[in-house]
C-alpha cells in the first residue's frame, strides 16, 4: 500500500478525508444528487477541515504535502462521490494555482476567503468551441491602459455554479497562436462577468458544471498571473497530476463498487445458495478486482514519480486510460452481479457509474490518451520514425 510511504502527517490527512467522507459524503450525496445542487456547505466544511490546502505551501497557509498525499485523500472521497471529490479538489487546486502565481497585493485580499471556502475558485480553461484542444481557445484579451479588456465565454467548468473567482485563460494575439495565451484571475463581482445558468446533466451535480460570459470585463494588470509565451505551459504543467488524480478517483468510486456487490451477494440467496457462490458472478467481481489492481499499480506509480519530479506523462496517461476505461466496464459489472437491485438508489453503484463516464471526459479523453500514447510508441519501443 502506497500509504506505507507516506508520512505520519500525510496519513493522517487521509484519515481525516476518509472519516469527512464517510461522515458528510456518504451521507449526503444521493441527496445533492436528485435535489440537482451544489453542495456549497459540504464543500466549506471541508475546507475548515484542511481538504483544501494539502498541497498548498505552507507559506501561503497551506499543509505542504506531496501530491501521492492530495490523491489518496481523494481517492478516499470519491469512493463516495466523484462529483464531490472533483469539486473539491478544484476548489484546492485553484487554491493553490493562485498562491503561488497571484501577486502579493491580489493574493493578500482574496486568499483568505478561499482558504475558508467562502471564495470558490475555478478554472477557465475550456469552451464551448474548444475542449481537449486548449489552444484553439477563442476568448480575447486585449491590452489596455491599466490592464486588458476580455471578451468570451466557458463552459463545461468545475465549480462554475458557484465560483466567484476564475483562474481562465484568453488569447491576446491569435496570429501567435499557443504563445499568445494569458492567463488572467477572474472576479465574478466585477463589472462585465455574466454567470450562466448550471448544466443539466445526467449525473454528477455536485461537480457544479456550467459556464461564463466576459463581455468587455475589464482585468486590472494585478490580475494577470501569466503573460502570454508562458501561460500556455503553466496550464499543461498540472496535467499529468490531474490524469493521476482522476485515475485514482475512479479506482475509489470501483472498489466501494466491489465492496457493495460482494456484501449483497454474500447474503442474497437464489437457487438455494448464495448469490456469490455462483460461478459465473463470482468470476465476474473476480475480474472486476483484478483490473482495480492493476489501475492502482499504474496510478501508484505515476503518482510517485510526479513527486520525485520524473517525467510523468507517459504513465498518466496510461493510469488514466486504464483506470477510466476499466471503472465504467467494472461498476457496470457490479450494477449486473446485483441484478435490478443495483440500479436502486439506496446504492450508490449508479452514480460511481455516471462518475466514471465523467472521468472518462475530464483532464483528457481516453481517445486523447490513446494518441498522447500513440505518439510515443516508436520512442517506447525503439523503433526510428
């Protein structure tokens, strides 16, 4: 267990996560869930509990621990609710997006207020024309006296619903296509930033998905965290943390998927047995358990050489691909050993099964994947182009 190398304080952060989950989390989640809302208060308790400050350096307030330390606890939540455990993590990772690169002025009056979660933060990355391929982003940004006016809009952003700042992204001179992406912290109290309305979905409320509109919305130059030529790099920096994340997400929401399924079928008899006896299902979870190993060993990994500073992307993608892949076809499996029962919403395979299909898209497709994999095989294998 990948826990064994941690420190004591970082276990300990892991504890506290499980015992948030299984307290507020597991509790709650089929609510948020049909009532179709964000849990704003489940998220700010979270924060008082020090969830959202595990990777923040502490000299920004935060706990300063490793990102295998950020992951478990994660993993930890999400084996309750993905959407949750991925609303959250947003809100700590524009936390600590916009410590390290806000200036001293803009960090020393919104940043207390994140901390507590009365500031919900979140990125502003894609758009409605725009998904996977980041630099084709349509949003303007052009320089004026005192700072630079914006233009645009979001979609498909975590925390959207609620957040009051973004940490998005415009393109200040298309002709330099990449090179001229900005990045800029955006206040949904200013003039010129219209909020729109939460999407409807399928599953995954919590997530608090939407979108934004900047019309004219005038960013003062404290509010620019990265100049164009470096903003574009900044925001491909954290992906490969986000691949692993997400992988170990969908590994959580797969083995409480398993634990439910073997306890239902440890005390449902049919033909004068149990329903776990059954050679046909049993094999089926067996299977089911085996690829929750194999995804662990990947994520694990990758995890480690993201904090020993190694190159990662190769072994994010491949957690990720994995993991979110095998999670929609192994929670199914699980819906299936449970028979009709497992679609009933006293259980929460349903909704790890709508989580998975969200992992699925997020930080990356698995088609991207494929070709972010595909891309290296004769680098991989030897083989000369």
């Amino acid at each position: 267990m990948i826990d064994a190398v941690l420190t004591a304080a970082e276990r300990e952060i892991i504890a506290t996560a499980r015992a948030f989950a299984e307290r507020v989390v597991a509790p709650n989640a089929a609510r948020w869930e049909w009532g179709r809302r964000y849990p704003l208060e489940a998220i700010r308790e979270a924060c008082a509990a020090g969830l959202n400050k595990i990777e923040l350096a502490r000299e920004h307030g935060g706990l300063g621990l490793s990102f295998t330390c950020k992951m478990r606890a994660f993993e930890e939540m999400a084996r309750h609710d993905y959407a949750f455990a991925f609303a959250l993590i947003n809100v700590h990772n524009s936390t600590a997006r916009f410590a390290r690169d806000a200036p001293p002025t803009l960090r020393d009056r919104l940043l207390p207020a994140m901390l507590t979660g009365e500031l919900i933060g979140c990125a502003g990355l894609t758009e409605p024309g725009a998904g996977s391929d980041f630099g084709a982003i349509s949003t303007s940004a052009r320089r004026v006296e005192g700072g630079w006016v914006l233009n645009g809009g979001k979609a498909w952003i975590t925390n959207a619903a609620v957040a009051g700042l973004s940490i998005a992204y415009a393109q200040t001179d298309p002709a330099q296509g990449w090179r001229g992406i900005a990045c800029f912290a955006i206040e949904a109290s200013r003039a010129g930033f219209k909020r729109l309305p939460a999407f409807e979905l399928h599953g995954g409320h919590a997530i608090g998905a939407g979108g934004f509109a900047l019309e004219d919305y005038l960013a003062p130059d404290e509010a620019l965290l990265h100049p164009p030529g470096r903003a574009f790099k900044s925001a491909l920096a954290g992906i490969n943390g986000a691949r692993t994340y997400v992988a170990a997400m969908c590994c959580g929401m797969l083995e409480e998927s398993l634990r439910v399924a073997v306890r239902y079928g440890s005390e449902r008899r049919t033909f004068g047995r149990k329903l776990l006896d059954h050679q046909g299902l049993r094999w089926k979870l067996v299977d089911a358990a085996t690829d929750l190993e194999a995804a662990r060993l990947l994520t694990y990994r990758a995890a480690r050489m993201i904090d020993e500073g190694a190159d990662a992307v190769l072994p994010a993608a491949h957690a990720k691909k994995f993991a979110t892949d095998m999670a929609v076809q192994r929670i199914s499996d699980c819906i299936q050993a449970m028979g009709a029962n497992g679609l009933r919403a006293d259980y929460p395979l349903a909704r790890h099964l709508a989580g998975a299909k969200i992992a699925a898209y997020t930080d990356g497709s698995i088609e991207m994947m494929n070709e972010r994999i595909g891309q290296a095989l004769g680098a991989t294998f030897g083989v000369g182009g």
